[in-house]
C-alpha cells in the first residue's frame, strides 16, 4: 500500500439514516406497485439512503487481506499472518480452515485470494503469499476446497515472483477473475522507497539497486510493478492470453504482463462488459513541485488494453519527474513520455518502453481542483467494481439503476468511496459519494455478490493486529420490502462456567411501516425465540451466539455474538477513606488496589500495573480513561489527537515501519536541548534526511500547540516510569497555582493469565479527583438556560431563567466528608429554594438553602454565596438540584458555581 498505507491499517459503519415515510401501505402493495415508482425516482435523483440496510456478520480478524465470496455465499478469508478463515454463511460461524507458513515481514504474508470462476463444479481456489524460509519468492498456488476442508494435497503452483526482503515496501497481492475466466494478479514494485531523497527511486548507483524501480516496475522482465494476467488450466498451469502487453515466446518480455510501470496496485477490479482493468495505484512521497502541491498523487488507473503506465518516470497526468543524479544531486531534463527510454544498468528488459498512459483520476496532499471530492491529506486509492443492473436480473438486493455503469472507487486513509460516471465511451464524466453515512474505517476490499449486495471487508483500528472492529460487512439495497435491521445486546460476554447471559434484540427495527418483527437464536444446537432472553452456558467453550430478525414478508436481517466461556475476568478494585471525586489543598489521598481472579487465585503483584498522574485538564476523561489502559495518562488527549491524523501510516509504536518507531525517535531525541521545538517543527514543515531520505510529508495546517504536544508525547515515550505501589498515601500538591481545570487520576491494571481457552483478559479501575469548583452549566442534564460568557456578562457564564421545578443533574460525585455545598447566586429574580436531592428529582432531600429575590445593580459583579448544608452522607451519587417557589411566576434567581467543602 503507499509504503504506508501500509496497513491499510474497519471498518467501523455508523447507523443507516432513516427517511420517514407519512403514509403506511400495505405491504404486498408496496414491495410490487410502489417498487417501480421507487426506481423510477432513484433513476432521477438518486436512490433513498434509507434503503440501504447493512449488517456485520463477523469480526475480530488478524489482518484480512482479500475475501473470496463463494456461489453459496460462503466467505474465505485471507490473513496476512498466514491463516485462512471460513465464514460458513449459515451458521455464521466463522473457522480456520488452514495456516500457511508465510514471511510476513515488510508488508508481505498471505495477500490474495479468489475463488475460481466454474468452483460449484471444480473446487478451485487461488491464494498468493510469500513463502517462508531462505527463498525469496511468493507463489501464485491453486488448492481444492470442499466444504470447509482444503485439500493441502491438491496445492498447485502457478507461478513464483522473486522479491527482495531487505527493503519496504509494496506487495500489493489482490487476485481477481474478469467474465472470461482470466486470472489477474496485481504485484506491487517492491523496491526500496525510503532512500530516495525526496525524488523518484531511480538510483542506478552501484550497491544501490534495490532503490532503482527501473529494475523493477519499469523492466519488462520483472514481475514485480506490474498486472498479470493468465489464464489458469486445469492441470494446475496456466497459459497466456491473447493480447496482453509482450509476445507469448517471452522475447521482449515476460508474456505475463498486462501493465507495468505501477508502484502499488494495491486493489483491482476488471470491468465485467468492457473488459477495461481498474486500479487504485497508492504513490509516493516526495519533494519535486506538480501541477497540485508536489510529485506525489495517489492514482485511479484506467488501462483499455495493455500497456506502460508511467511509474517511476511519470505521474498523474503524464507529469515529469526530473532525471536526477544522486551521485552528483543535480537534476537533468526527465524521459519523454511518448518515448520513455530505460537506459538503467539494472533493467534485464527492452530499453525502449511503449507509451506511457496517464492516469484517469488522480490526486495528492493538498486539496484538489481537478477533483475537490477527495479531500486533502495522506491518501490510499483502490478501486473497487463497476456495477451494472443486468447482470442481477432476479437479485433481491441488486443497486437501483442510478448505479448502472458506475465505477466505484475508494479510500482508506480518507474514509470515503465514490461512484464515479463513465459515459459510454468509458470516458470519466462525475463523482459522487456513495453512502456517506457508512463512517467506513480501513476498508480492504469491496465486491458484489450474486445476489447484489455490497460486501466490505474492514481490516481494523490497529496496524499488525488483531482487530475487533475488522470484518465483513453487507450492505443491501431493496426497492420493495426492506430487510429488518438486527441489533443484538448482551450483557457480560465472557465468564466461568456456568455463565448466564442476557440477550436483548430490543434495538432491532424494520424501516417499513407496520412490518411485525419474530426473532429467533441459534445457540449451538439450540433454537430459541423471544425479543429477550437469559442463556447459561454450562461448558467451558467459545460460542457464536446467532440473532436472526424476520418480518411477515420473508425479510431477514443477522446479527451475532461471540460468548467466551471459562475464563472470568479479573477484579480490580481501588479502596481508599478520602473523597472520591474532590481534592482540597493541604489533603493526601490514602489508597489500596486490591486484585482478584476466580481462575489465577494468587495474584503477583508484580503484574498489577499502577499509575498516578495530575492531569492539566479535568474534563472529558471517559475516553482517555477508557483506551489508556495502565498507560500514561498525562497525553491522553495529545493520544486521541495523534489517532486522528495520518502519523500512524508511517509510524508504528515499537517497529519500524515506512518511517521510525516513535519508541526509537523518542530514544535518539530524549536529553537534547529543543527536542521539542525541533519535532514540533518537523510535524508541522515536513522533512527527510533524519532518518534516511524517505520524506516525512507536512502538516501546515496543525497548530504549533498540537504540534508541540505531540513533540511532546513522543518525547514522553523513552522516559521510565517509576513504578506506583499497590498502596500508599500522596500528598495532592501538584495543582497548586495551576487553576481549577486539573485532575489527579490513580488508575490499576491487571491482566489474568487466561484459563480454559481463552485468552488472558484485563480489568481496569480508576479514581479520578476532580477541583470541588464545579460550574452550574456544566451539568449532565437539566432544563434550565445557560447565558453565556460575554463582556456584557463580565465574562461568566451561568444558569438562569430558572423557574419553579427546573433542575440540573450531576452524575456520580461523592459526599463523603462532605458537610455543605456554597453555591455562587445573583438575587434576580422572585427567589426561591435550591434543594439537593439524591438519585432523582424527587430523591431523598440531603439539604436545602434559601435564595432571597432581588434586582441587582451590576449583572457582572453582583454574586453572592449561600450555603447549602448537607445531612451526613457518603458514597457516589447522582445528585439533583432541584429549583422551588411553587407561588411565584417567572424567575427566581440566577447560579454561576458551586464549591463542595470539607
């Protein structure tokens, strides 16, 4: 993928929006007569995003790669660590079925898989992966599949690709079928792109050979940067078609290839009628200036026939790299694209190269002219199928005919796919997003099944993980009666037998009106009905729970559930006599984490992971805390900031990827004078030469102080933690003179050893002390106003026009030691009573205060404090303030803050 788009690295799909519809129909009616009004309009407009459903129907891979979509609707799965998964479409149930042993270094491993075109009858099935041991090579391989089980004694090798394995990047892999039964195979040009001095990788220096891609991509006697095309036979070879790029006999070149001169075809797709090949080509990074931003675009290709497709020469538009020495480092005048000459001592092929062909859609970092759809920054194009309507004339959920000819194309990095318009010439006409509410994540792979729905395989959040939100996701399109959308809740999911699960299909729901909804469980062996339900699990195992939602007119919808039973995770708890929500000056916090686990017994403490970090900011930590685990929490905003930018497409936490490990760029930087200053710059300016001459690409738009705390972070990442005991007392000073924003978190860990087959789980607990100077308006519901700060205001903002029986809740703080609360009021208004009521509006009272009426002077100046004393209490509550004067009208007063005291 781009050296970065490395991992291309779910898919995540948000909620369909719903259109609402102000008419019920009845149903036989509406899935016949209204049908071919919906279409009719669809072909005008666009089709009503409320028709198309999705479902999920697994997850949890370790890095898929491609799916194979077999006639029964059976999937396999290629992960690139090697393993093959079985998706069986009717029990849902997902299986390994086999494990190859691959090298899976520099983004190579198990890439491809296809299922042949005739498999109901032959059982044939291609996979494309690197082979482990001393050999260099990755084979093309044909194996029988029968059911769930491959026949690794039916492995067939088609073809082998020598590789180098010293350099990243580029392996693309993506195996494909066009209507004829030609087989395509797409190899990325496996050439080192880090030390190319912020040009194109054509360094013919010698000892340098691996950095020149006119050995690779641009030789017509090298595999790799290139499309093949063959045609498989039934004796596990294969033969050349007619019309690819070079002779048959091999004499100009390998018979083989279809295109040359890409850098990462990364995915493919060939068009079913025109026979027209489609890839998005993921490209490089560099420094030479083009006609938007620099020489790096990423490329949706078009290739009518056979052909040279520019790279490492060209670019987008048939732009020129410049001819650059890097023995000298000068520039010289680039090949001509009519004629592109590789006169490199390390290309093995023919000197003269056809015509170079330009891209069909292309762009870079910045904001695109040509195409202002795509957006800016880092980028990794693919594309996907081009769709048309009669080749689904019986498909319950084929696209409505808007679609027809389209070509759809899209991104990871950028989260987004498009259809694209093709007039009838194949010419590109327009763009359009397809689906915007889909908040795609990762996506590695997009077909359509017989049956017309859309599949889409999301590789996940994390690079070289495994992933619980990667998987397969399908999304239906139905003009007539929609399938019900199943939404499938549970409890605890993992625990030791016995273990009782609640089952809720409460969220589920059908977008036609008036449709009744049965639902059904497979557990195991067991079928069970009901909207909800309670299970136990009496064996130690892992169960696929199955939820299936059915209307009266024969719509399904599928949802499922992994329970894991046999390993009951740990707890972990906190105890201390201090304020859990609050801290004063002059206090300590007192404390004690105390670990158990039913499967482990004696915990080590050695294993239980405590921090204790003052934090400069106070709000919103649900997040941090969630995702940070035992981790620092002093960056965890800068974390959650850092996720959202393209950083991770070239770095990794510990391992090298297109760029250092940030372990390794905090280690060389950690102790020297304006480390910061000098990161933070690079963030924001880009730059090349710290670690080898790979570009790092800007990011202007950044602010310096994002930037500095992401310098920062990373800074953070080579410094040892001293290690907080299980139990201690701390004096709370590191506030002091720091404002009323901060907060001190204590945060525990503890990660069980695993038990029964299952996997080791962690728990978490957490106390996080807060300034007692809370704001009125920051509650977490209420029904009062909120005037905010302004000079007219004196710069506060506060809670007013609070009338009788208003209220503001604040969830979970703690009264322990608590004897009043002084709340900060301004005496406009009838007056009233504030009451402080525990769990509900009309909770028990803990106390209440007084609020004369008035009419104040100064609205900016004219605060004053009354006490609202509180009966002895302690624990967490949610607490209720509740606002009375049940005889007067109008308002009784305004609120600015609260100070809970000791």
């Amino acid at each position: 993928m781009k050296n970065i788009k490395t991992y291309i690295g779910l898919l995540v799909v948000a909620a369909v929006c719903v259109a609402s519809v102000s008419k019920p129909e009845q149903p036989l009616f509406r899935s016949i007569t209204d049908s071919k009004a919906i279409q009719m309009e669809a072909r005008k407009q666009g089709p009503d995003s409320s028709r198309f459903t999705y479902q999920t129907l697994i997850s949890g891979f370790d890095e898929p790669m491609e799916m194979a979509i077999l006639p029964n609707y059976d999937m396999v799965v290629a992960e690139r660590k090697g393993a093959v998964r079985y998706f069986n479409n009717t029990t849902k149930e997902l299986s390994t079925i086999a494990q190859f042993n691959v090298f899976s270094g520099i983004e190579d491993g198990l890439l491809g898989v296809a299922a042949d075109p005739d498999f109901k009858n032959n059982h044939w099935i291609y996979f494309y992966y690197g082979i482990a041991g001393d050999r260099h090579v990755s084979q093309l391989t044909r194996f029988e599949l029968r059911g769930q089980n491959l026949d690794q004694s039916s492995k067939k090798v088609l073809l082998e690709v020598p590789t180098q394995r010293k350099y990243c990047c580029h392996s693309a892999g993506y195996l494909t079928f066009d209507s004829d039964g030609l087989l395509y195979l797409s190899i990325g040009d496996n050439t080192n792109a880090e030390e190319i001095e912020g040009h194109n990788p054509t360094d013919e220096r010698p000892g340098h050979e691996l950095a020149d891609d006119q050995g690779a991509t641009a030789n017509s006697n090298d595999f790799r940067g290139k499309i093949l095309r063959i045609k498989p036979t039934a004796d596990g070879e294969y033969s050349i078609p007619e019309g690819n790029l070079f002779p048959k006999d091999g004499s100009i070149g390998k018979p083989e290839i279809y295109a040359m001169g890409l850098r990462n075809p990364f995915r493919i797709s060939v068009d079913p009628k025109t026979k027209y090949v489609y890839w998005g080509d993921v490209g490089p990074d560099t420094e030479i200036p083009a006609s938007e931003g620099k020489l790096s675009y990423d490329e949706i290709n078009q290739a009518r026939k056979p052909g040279f497709f520019g790279y490492p020469y060209f670019l987008g538009d048939n732009e020129v790299f410049p001819d650059y020495n890097f023995e000298t480092k000068k520039e010289g005048p680039g090949k001509d694209p009519k004629r592109p000459i590789n006169d490199s001592p390390n290309n093995t092929g023919v000197k003269e190269l056809p015509p170079a062909q330009p891209a069909f859609i292309w762009y870079g970092k910045v904001p695109s002219k040509k195409w202002p759809l795509v957006g800016k920054g880092g980028a990794s194009a693919m594309a996907g199928p081009v769709y048309y309507s009669d080749l689904y004339p019986n498909s319950p959920y084929k696209l409505p005919d808007y679609y027809n000819g389209k070509l759809f194309i899209f991104e990871w990095i950028r989260k987004w796919i498009m259809a694209v318009t093709l007039d009838s010439n194949g010419n590109y006409v327009s763009m359009e997003p397809f689906l915007p509410q889909l908040k795609v994540v990762a996506p590695m792979d997009m077909q359509i099944a017989p049956d017309g729905a859309v599949y889409l395989l999301a590789y996940g959040t994390n690079w070289f993980a495994r992933n619980t939100d990667s998987g397969i996701i399908r999304v239906e399109y139905s003009e007539g009666n929609r399938n019900p959308v199943a939404s499938l809740k549970t409890g605890k999911t993992i625990g030791a037998a016995p273990f009782t699960v609640t089952l809720s299909a409460k969220g589920s729901k059908d977008y036609d009106p008036g449709d009744k909804l049965t639902y059904e469980w497979k557990i195991g062996e067991k079928r069970l009905s009901g909207e909800e339900l309670k299970h136990t699990f009496t064996e130690a195992g892992i169960y696929n729970v199955v939820l299936t939602v059915s209307d009266q007119n024969g719509g399904k919808g599928t949802a499922t559930a992994e329970i894991k039973v046999g390993n009951t995770p740990p707890d972990v708890a906190i105890a201390t006599k201090a304020n859990r929500s609050f801290y004063w000056d002059n206090t300590t916090l007192d404390y004690q984490v105390k670990v158990t686990d039913q499967e482990d017994g004696k915990i080590d403490p050695e294993n239980v992971k405590v921090s204790f970090n003052y934090l400069p900011f106070g709000k919103d930590l649900a997040g941090a805390l969630t995702s940070a685990g035992e981790s620092d929490l002093r960056f965890a905003g800068t974390q959650k900031l850092y996720a959202t930018l393209d950083c991770k497409a070239c770095h990794t936490m510990e391992t090298k990827s297109i760029g250092p490990a940030l372990k390794e760029i905090s280690k060389r930087y950690t102790g020297k004078e304006g480390a910061e200053a000098t990161l933070s710059r690079k963030i924001i300016t880009g730059g090349s030469g710290s670690w080898g001459t790979y570009p790092m690409p800007p990011h202007a738009d950044l602010p310096e102080k994002d930037a500095k705390d992401i310098a920062a972070y990373i800074l953070s990442l080579a410094q040892k933690q001293s290690k907080t005991p299980l139990a201690s007392t701390i004096k709370l000073i590191d506030h002091e003179g720091k404002g009323n924003e901060g907060a001190y978190v204590l945060l525990a860990a503890y990660t069980d050893k695993g038990a029964n087959g299952i996997e080791p789980l962690k728990s978490s607990s957490h106390v996080v002390l807060k300034n007692p100077l809370i704001q009125l308006e920051d509650y977490q519901e209420g029904n009062v106003g909120v005037v905010i700060a302004t000079q007219n205001t004196g710069f506060i903002s506060y809670i007013a026009n609070i009338t009788n029986g208003k209220y503001a809740r604040f969830n979970a703080l703690d009264l322990t030691h608590i004897k009043g609360i002084r709340m900060r009021v301004q005496e406009e208004g009838v007056g009233g009573t504030i009451e402080l009521r525990q769990g509900a509006k009309d909770g028990p009272l803990l106390g209440k205060v007084d609020v004369p009426g008035g009419q104040v002077k100064d609205p900016k100046t004219d605060w004053k404090d009354v006490l609202l004393k509180i009966n002895p209490v302690s624990g967490t509550h949610d607490l209720y303030f509740v606002f009375k004067n049940p005889v007067a009208k109008g308002a009784l007063f305004h609120v600015d803050h609260m100070y809970f005291e000791k």
